[in-house]
C-alpha cells in the first residue's frame, strides 16, 4: 500500500539549503542595517523596548512568589534567605543577561540577525575547514536550540498574562472566575493582531512598556528607601553564604531563580527586528536599572511582613493602585508574549531557509526593517498550543513548575556555539574560550540541573513540545535530502539531454522558458516533460538555480553567476543566484537583472513563461527513514506553502509538470 502527497520541486546544494526549500518572504530588497540616530533611533529603542523585553520586563510578576513558594516555603522569609534570593537574582540577571546575552551574544549577529539558528550557521562558517561530523553536530544543536526555543514560546504567553490577570484575586477575591476567560481573550487579541508587524505593534507598545518599567523602578525604589539596607543584598558574597550554609535550598531555589532571566533568549532571536545599538541602549538605561531596584523593594517587602511573600509584586504597590496596575500588569505581559512570538518567527524563518522546515508563508510586515516579519502557520499554530496549555494548567503557579527546563537547556546550547564562533571565526585565545565558557557553563549548567526537578512536575511538556518541533525538523531534513538523490536519479546528466536536444528535429518557438532548477549538472524534471509532451523548445532556455549561503543577505552584485550551457547560438544558460538565508528569493528578479549580462543577449522579459516541476511523493520500502517519519515528511510536504509563491512566479505565466518519486 502506497501513500501519495504533492510536494513542490525540493533540493539540496551549496551551504544550507537551496532557496527552492526555503520560507517565503515579500520582495523587498534586503537593505543594510545603517544606524538610526535622532528620532529614528529613538524610535527604535522605543520599539525594542515594547517587543525585544517584554518577557524579561514581567518576570518580577512572579519570580519572587515562585521562590519563596517553593516545596511549600523551604526558602523562608528571614534576612539570611531573602538578601541570599535578591543577591542569587541581581547576579543572575547581571552576568546572564547584561554580561553573556548583551555583551557578548549580540556581538556574534550573523549579518545583523539573530536566533539560536543563525548562531548554528555562523558556528557552522566558523568550522567550515573541520570534518562534516563537526559541522552536522553544530547544526544539530541550533535544531535542538530552536526546537527548545519553541517549547519557550508556548509556556511564556500563558505564565505572563495568567500571572498578570492574577492580579484581580489580590484585589477582590471573588474576580477569581475571571481569570481564564479573561486570559484567553487577551491571548486571542494578542495572536490576532500578529498580522500588522512587529513594526506597528511596537510602537503601540514601546510606551506601555516605558510606563510599566517606570512603574516597576518607582514601586521598588519606594519600599527601598523605607528600608535601605537592602541594597547590601546586591553584594555577591550574600548568594555565596546561601548556597554554603543551605546547598540544597540554594539549589532548588535556583529553579525559580531562572524565571528572572527568562527572556534573554528571545532577546537575542529578535535583534533582526531592531538591531544590536536599540537593544543595548534599552537594556542599560531602562530595564536593567527598573528591574534591580523591583527585585530589591520585593525583598524589602518580604522581611516587613512574611505573609507578603504571597504576592509580593502586587502588595508592593498602594492598594488605590492595585486595579491600575493589574490593567498595566496586563498590557505588559501582552507584551512579554510578543517577544517570543516575534522570535519565534525569526527563528521559523531561518530553519526553513537553512532546509529544517517545508515553505511557510512568510509575509514582511516592514519595509525599514527586513526583520520584521509574520508567519500565519507559526502564528496559529503557537496560539494553539498557549490556549490549550492556559486551561490545562490554570494558573501561573502550576505552569511556573513546566518554567525553565527549556529556557535554561537553550542558554548551554547558544553558549556552547558562541564559543565555537569566538574561538574558529573570531580567533579568540584558547584561554578566554575557556574562561568565558566555565563562568556561564557553571552558571547555566546549574541552572538546568536545578530545573530538571521540574520534569515530573510539568516540565516534560516543553521538552514534549521541543522533542516534537525536533523530530519535525530533522524528518523535513533528511527526507528532504532523500527526495532529492532519488530525483536525480530520474532527472539524469544536463550535458547529454543538451546533446540528444541538438540531434532532435523539434520546432524553436519564441519567448523564454524558465526552469527552477537546484543545480546545472541534471536535467530539470519540467524540462524533460515540456520537451516529450509538447515536443517544442523555447528560443531561450534558462535554468535557474538558487542556493542558501550561511549569511543572512548576499548583496546583488555577488549574487548571480551566469554561464552558458552549450554553443553560443543555443539559447541555453544557467544563472547561479545566492541567497541570504533572510533574503527574498524573488526569481523573476533574478531574470530581469540577469537579462543584462552579456551571456543573456536576446532574452526577451515579456515573452518569459516559468516551467516548475511537481513532485508526488510514492511511499515505498526504501531504506532511509523509518515508516513513520515518512509520513510525517509526506504529510508536511502536503501542506508546504507552493514553490511558485515561494520564487515569486506570476501565476498566469507559470506552468507547473508533475513527476513522481519515491520515498
């Protein structure tokens, strides 16, 4: 028994994957980031500030209660514990986010993007002399880094505006009923209004964010000067003394720690949106500064009263404001979601341009920022899974349990191929690869071994959903590879097909035939087809080939080689383009730019017709993948976003020829 899928004309070539299995995008040139200063940059920071931290910006909302919740209050609430917390926080976040993240990470942008994924491909350049085991291995980690990233993006939405709409408890017990009706209606807002782009979404909530940071700085700088003596608590010899005197209660209590740096990844997935300069400037003059001082008032809050470690965010702020803040709480952790929602967009688009996902459409929602992007399937998808995981769990205290085994499991990883940048791209010292890789790898290793005592608590649903997105990824990968050796075996030598289409007496019709086509050595399946069914040839025959390099744009005038493929009087050339693993992959562009070069005389842009060849997927008992995985990749290449749309091909002039091929 057989099973069939159409799957558009898949291949591999050069690094990466060839721009025939990438996402699509709009046809906006990929412009170069130039510094944005004056309003510009202002708006840009504006903007960073309202998507890129929104994750981070909400923590304070639950990372306190979640520490001195734990097992029932083993963290209690006298000086030696809570200055212990607020110091174990302050250098988490300091060393984490501001050393390793904004520091360091945001230095290793491969051509001014960021995500796990284009971290593996700029490692992957980095080790471009080393064995292919080398460079599967470094790619096999930014996989599992996305697919982790993914599991991320699920739980952050949920935690942040359940915790958020919380807030109605704190202020009138019986507003409890509300809490998941109102979560998911903001939720569905949220994913809905994904459509108008980060760029627009930003600017709505840059200055919510500036209000909430604002908000955040003021109520923690009130109770701090009610009670200075907590600023000692941001001396590191405090968290050293608690993990000395209680090792193990240091330990658990270092699971809920993390939950004040989640956001730092997504952070560096959302750099394309806005750049290194905004994110940085964001970080040190706003968030940072609001963050230290919130976690410094909650602190101070906590040693006045111990019954305030129940919420200790929303008791930290007068009760005549309570309500306010909720509403306020509510809007930023709207916020907090777009974060990993954008990131999670970046990160989609990058797997597919680097051949670990089937075509998704991909619409640019800005044409100042190349970034900025929407993805409808990734979209939907993510809303998905965040509202059915809001009413499984119910509340941000049960999902605080699912928090951190992913986010802590993506920091070893994005650590572990920084330093593979630093040391093979960069040169750096075996010494300070050494050094830079104890300090964060002790950090963050013990990050994730305190957070793997959540697994049997919830923490196996983000590596549920991080084992899915992975397996799903490198299904598409490998049968993808497979489709294409098995479709060259059909399409056959291109030199010869030329030879036996000299000795044919077939009529030359005017216009250009184009034929999207991975490489020059093979002959394109459409081609063989138009000259067996409709036994004509076009006066011009151009084969077009698209390859993925391991940068995200590749300017125009590095793009496109052109070369003849038989006498100069055939009418028959290859054009060679590369593509940016961010750029658009805009074929008939390619034509019109090619039609200046010398080898291309004669070729006549308003007589072009495109030529795309369909492949139908025959399930077989070839060795290769597993019974099950070839299902799965038949059935993602089913639903794959066509080829056409993906090149860019005008509908009424692209004819499209199926083929079969086994699987």
């Amino acid at each position: 028994m057989s099973e069939r899928a159409d799957t558009e004309h898949t291949a591999a070539g050069g690094e990466g994957a060839t721009a025939e299995q990438a996402g699509t995008t709009s046809p906006v040139s990929p412009p170069g980031r130039l510094p944005a200063r004056g309003a510009a940059g202002f708006a840009l920071l504006l903007g960073a500030l309202g998507v890129v931290y929104g994750d981070i910006g909400t923590s304070p909302l639950y990372s306190m209660q979640t520490v001195f919740s734990i097992d029932g209050g083993v963290v209690r609430p006298n000086a030696h514990d809570v200055f212990g917390v607020i110091s174990l926080v302050f250098w988490s976040i300091t060393l984490v986010v501001s050393v390793k993240y904004v520091i360091f990470i945001l230095r290793a942008d491969n051509d001014g993007e960021g995500g796990v994924m284009a971290l593996a491909a700029l490692a992957r350049r980095a080790l471009s002399g080393a064995s292919g085991r080398c460079c599967a291995a470094v790619m096999t980690l930014g996989v599992l880094g996305a697919a982790l990233f993914y599991g991320d993006s699920v739980i952050t939405p949920a935690i942040s505006v359940l915790s958020a709409v919380e807030g109605l408890e704190v202020t009138s017990p019986e507003w409890a009923v509300f809490v998941l009706p109102a979560a998911a209606v903001i939720l569905t807002l949220l994913f809905a209004g994904q459509r108008w782009g980060t760029d627009r979404v930003g600017a709505v909530f840059g200055p919510v964010m500036l209000v909430w940071f604002a908000c955040l700085g003021l109520a923690g700088a009130a109770e701090v000067l009610r009670r200075p003596g907590i600023v000692a608590g941001l001396s590191p010899t405090y968290a050293v003394l608690f993990a000395v005197d209680h090792p193990f209660i240091a330990f658990v209590a270092m699971g809920a720690v993390v939950l004040a740096i989640t956001g730092a990844e997504a952070l560096y997935a959302d750099m394309g949106h806005f750049g290194r300069a905004p994110i940085r400037r964001a970080w040190f003059a706003i968030v940072f500064p609001a963050l230290t001082l919130n976690y410094l008032g909650q602190g101070a809050l906590i040693l006045t009263s111990p019954a305030n470690r129940a919420n200790p965010f929303f008791l930290l702020i007068p009760h005549w404001a309570r309500l306010p803040m909720v509403v306020l709480a509510t809007a930023a952790t709207v916020i907090a979601s777009q974060a990993v929602i954008s990131g999670a967009f970046s990160v989609s688009r990058e797997a597919m341009r680097l051949g670990f996902l089937p075509h998704l459409r991909i619409r640019q929602t800005s044409r100042r920022e190349y970034g900025q992007i929407y993805a409808p399937a990734v979209n939907w998808g993510l809303f998905a899974a965040v509202l059915l995981v809001v009413f499984a769990f119910r509340s941000s205290a049960r999902l605080a349990t699912a928090y951190g085994v992913a986010v802590t499991g993506t920091f070893l990883i994005t650590t572990t191929l920084f330093l593979v940048v630093a040391r093979g791209l960069w040169g750096w010292a075996a010494w300070r690869v050494v050094l830079l890789g104890f300090v964060f790898g002790t950090i963050e290793l013990t990050f994730f071994t305190a957070n793997l005592t959540k697994v049997t608590h919830g923490g196996w649903l983000t590596l549920l959903i991080a084992a899915i997105v992975f397996t799903i990824m490198v299904t598409w990968q490998r049968g993808r590879e497979l489709v294409t050796a098995r479709r060259v075996e059909r399409e056959g030598p291109l030199p010869d097909f030329i030879d036996k289409l000299h000795a044919m007496d077939i009529p030359w019709v005017p216009g250009t035939a184009v034929f999207p086509h991975p490489n020059k050595e093979t002959t394109p399946l459409a081609l063989r087809a138009n000259v067996a069914h409709n036994h004509v040839r076009h006066n011009k025959i151009v084969i077009i080939s698209g390859r993925t390099a391991n940068v995200p744009h590749v300017p125009w005038e590095e793009r496109l080689t052109i070369d003849n493929l038989g006498n100069p009087d055939d009418g028959i050339i290859h054009v060679d383009a590369v593509f940016g693993f961010q750029d658009p992959t805009d074929f008939p562009e390619v034509l019109r730019r090619a039609a200046a070069h010398p080898v291309a005389e004669g070729l006549t842009l308003d007589e072009v017709s495109y030529f795309v060849s369909k492949i139908t997927l025959r399930r077989t008992d070839r060795p290769g993948l597993a019974a099950w995985r070839k299902r799965l990749f038949i059935v993602l290449a089913h639903n794959a976003a066509s080829q056409a749309e993906f090149l860019h091909l005008p509908d009424e002039r692209t004819i499209i020829l199926s083929a079969e091929v086994p699987v």
